[in-house]
C-alpha cells in the first residue's frame, strides 16, 4: 500500500486545507491508496501525484453570507490555484460542481469534487450524481456500507471510505474499496 496523508488546518473564511504527501504524520488522518488494475478516478489521480508532490485539497462549509457567485468565483480561483479536490457540503455541492464542470476542455481543467459529509442511502447517491460532483464519503462502519460504495461505482462516483481503524480498513477492502480518509 502507498500512503497519502490529509491533514485538516482551521478553517480560513470557510474555508480548510487537506494536504497530502508521501510521508506520515501522526496527528493527521490517514487516507491510503492500494494499488489497483483498475482504471485510478479523477480523484486518484489528483491526489496522488506520480512525483510524490504534495496536493492540496480543500473543505469548504456552507456560509450563509456568500452567494452563489461568490462560491462560482471561489471554485474559479481555487482550480487555477491548482487546490486537487474541493471538499464541500450539501449546500453548496452543485454550485462547486458546475463551474468546475465548466473547465473542462481548459487549463487547468476542472477539480474533483467530493460530498464532504457521508452519503447513508441510494438517494444520496443520486443528489450527488444530479449535483454533478464525482467522488463521495462512505462510512465504513455503517450497516449498508458496501452496497452504498457498489452503487456509488455504477454511478460513475469514486467511494472514499471514512475508516477509523484496521477493521474498519480491512471491512472497506473487502469491498473493494482502495481510496481511504
């Protein structure tokens, strides 16, 4: 397995920084990716840098006082920053997800967008889809977890399994799973 930490900084104007690079750290959470034969996601590929380079993907959270412009303009500036994935919640999934739709065809072309919070049903999956967003959390301890993560799949969504310890990591292999938070 090669590991990819995440760190989470405090959040700046809704904003917080999820790096990943070669090395461990203690206090940051962990998010593993094992080798695989099948084609890598989007996601993979953007945080997993075949030079090893430290990424930079970053969780915003819903605030009240930004518009829905102000999140498209955001979304704008972080892809030409080069951020690898934006991280957002439910409020906000569409509009991140459109303009970075939008950039498809340029440089630099659009970021994974992820569902930060973890998806509990099939109708979850499909607000997601809709959204137009390509990667969702899956927790590894609930009861429908690996059926979430097949349906997810055949959605064309990249499972990123939320584990907490090795059982957990091993349930999630089991599935198949080979992206890890």
């Amino acid at each position: 397995l090669t590991t990819t930490p995440i760190l989470a900084k405090s959040s700046v104007f809704g904003l917080q920084a999820r790096c990943s690079q070669k090395s461990s750290v203690q206090t940051w959470s962990m998010a593993l990716a094992a080798p695989t034969k099948t084609k890598k996601s989007a996601l993979q590929k953007a945080l997993q840098k075949p030079s090893g380079a430290l990424t930079v993907s970053l969780e915003y959270t819903h605030r009240a006082d930004k518009s829905q412009l102000e999140r498209e303009i955001l979304s704008c500036q972080l892809r030409k920053e080069k951020v690898a994935s934006l991280w957002v919640d439910r409020h906000t999934l569409s509009d991140f997800a459109k303009e970075q739709a939008a950039a498809k065809g340029d440089f630099p072309g659009p970021c994974p967008v992820v569902l930060q919070e973890p998806v509990k049903s099939k109708e979850d999956l499909e607000f997601v889809k809709q959204s137009g967003a390509g990667a969702v959390v899956i927790d590894a301890e609930g009861e429908n977890a690996a059926e979430l993560a097949q349906e997810a799949e055949q959605l064309s969504l990249t499972p990123v399994w939320e584990v907490q310890n090795k059982h957990e990591v091993d349930k999630a292999c089991e599935a198949g799973g080979n992206v890890f938070l």
